[in-house]
C-alpha cells in the first residue's frame, strides 16, 4: 500500500518592504462575507477547509487597505495537468467612523492542458462591493453584491446580507451572551466562482440557484457548553421548490487548545420530506 500524509495548513509569514507576505497552503476570504472566493466552501471541498496553495500579500497605503493573492487549484487530482491558476485584488478603506468599504476582483484562468468538463485556456472573472460596521452598539452588518462572468458568458450576481445582533450588549442581560446572527442571501443560477462563498447553512450544496433567510441564536452557559440553534429556509430559484434546513449543536473547551464540537443538522426538500440527516463530532488542538 501507498501512504501519504497531506497539511490542511503549511505557510510561511514573513514581512518585507512594509507589506506581510505568506507563502503555503492556507485560508483565506476575499472580503469580510468572500462571495468570490473563500477557502474551503462547498463547491470544492464539501464544507471541509482543506487550504489552498499560493501567495497572499498584504498592506496599506493611509487609509487604504491592500491585499492580493495568487492561488493554484488542482481541478482533478487524477489529472494533474489541469490546473486552475486564480488571481485576487481587494482595496477596503473607511467609509464613515466605524464603517469599511471594500471592492473586491477576481480572475479563474484554466490552463492549455484541461480536459472535459473543463475547456482549455478560459478566464472567468468578477468583481464585488462589500461594507460592514457597526448600525448601534451591539448590532453590526456586513453586506456584499457581486457579478460573475464566467469566459464567453453571461454576467450573473449573488449578494449577502449579514446582521449580528448582541442581546447581552442591548438587553443588560449579564448570564448566558446570547448572540443573534441573521442573514439573507441570493444565488442566481449560473453563480460558480471555484471556491464561491456563497452556501446553503451547512454545505450541502446550494451554493448557486438559491436564495434563503437564516437566524442562529448562541449562548454561552460555560465553557464547556456553548450551544446554538441555526434554522433556514430557502428556495431553488429556477424550480420553486422549496426546503428547510435546521443546526443544533454546542461547542465545548475540553482542556486548553482542545475544543469539542457536536451538531445534528437536517435538511427537507420540500419541507415535510427528509433529504438529510447526520450527526458530526469534531475535535480541534492547537499547540
């Protein structure tokens, strides 16, 4: 037998010439929702964050931010010849006190050696406008709206609406921190960005062709015993058909750089006809 071992994570960080520069496999969002491209979305990896290969720099200039990236994909691991080489821009600087706005550029381009699905030597592109802050203390939003044009095609959008609601903070209430997120997102047909951050609650697939609302409510009893409930309800766009998806689960510290993690998630399409259900335990270290 053949054995192997693989690094979700294996970076370099250095500092050069005023700018931080990382080299390796690693995370990385593109914006503070990354409709165009965040690392480990269900359109690749089946929700894990596995990393990706490539160079990320980052730095400013006054009040304007800077980062870029430089990734390499792998369409298929049984052809390593067809490769997906994907180029990232993102400019951000204050808005008003409080408030970022960020745009954001994307570029996929497929080398000469792809095979079918794939066509060889096509660029898709896109870009996107973010803004996040603070609405009132303890209630905070991020937003983004982006256009994708995929080599020879049609443009089509996607946006996000993100709202975090700290009850604790506008309540008084000292016991528990209940924390309310809330979202509202719109995949048009055609949204495939490679590593699209657009998603369904959990990743089982609706990252295109979808829209849907989405609340979580999380408490904090102790540290051993953070639960959260998460419920969505969303729509295939081009069909009508409807489904519903439900998260209940608790995160756990078991010991320093030791978390816990158990939920149960369940999906119907439409609601009343079970799609799915799965139990997940994860344990993560740190050291």
């Amino acid at each position: 037998p053949i054995v192997g071992v693989t690094f979700d994570r294996a970076y370099v960080d250095v500092a050069v010439f005023g700018f931080n520069w990382r080299l390796g496999k690693q995370t990385y969002t593109l914006g503070p929702i990354g409709l165009l491209f965040r690392e480990g979305s269900v359109a690749v990896y089946g929700g894990d964050s596995v990393g990706i290969d490539g160079l990320r720099v980052s730095g400013g200039f006054g009040p304007i931010s800077l980062e870029a990236g430089a990734f390499s994909y792998v369409y298929n691991a049984a052809n390593l010849g067809t490769i997906q080489t994907i180029y990232v821009v993102r400019a951000a600087t204050g808005l008003l006190p409080g408030w970022t706005i960020g745009v954001n550029y994307l570029s996929e381009r497929t080398n000469g050696f792809a095979t079918a699905p794939l066509t060889p030597n096509t660029t898709n592109s896109g870009w996107s406008v973010d803004v996040n802050g603070a609405i009132i203390p303890g209630v905070t939003l991020a937003a983004e709206y982006g256009s994708f044009t995929p080599s020879g095609g049609a443009a089509v959008s996607a946006y996000q609406v993100n709202a975090t609601v700290n009850l604790g903070q506008l309540t008084g209430m000292t016991s528990f921190s209940p924390s309310l997120r809330l979202q509202y997102k719109n995949y048009a047909t055609g949204w495939a960005p490679i590593y699209r951050g657009g998603n369904d609650m959990f990743g089982l697939g609706s990252t295109t062709d979808y829209n849907a609302w989405n609340a979580q409510l999380s408490l904090t009893i102790s540290p051993l015993f953070r639960p959260y409930v998460n419920f969505e309800s969303g729509r295939i766009i081009s069909s009508g058909v409807t489904q519903t998806e439900m998260e209940v689960g608790f995160f756990s510290q078991i010991t320093s750089g030791v978390t816990g993690r158990f939920r149960y998630q369940r999906r119907e399409t439409p609601p009343g006809t079970l799609a799915t259900h799965r139990y997940r335990l994860e344990l993560t270290t740190s050291w």
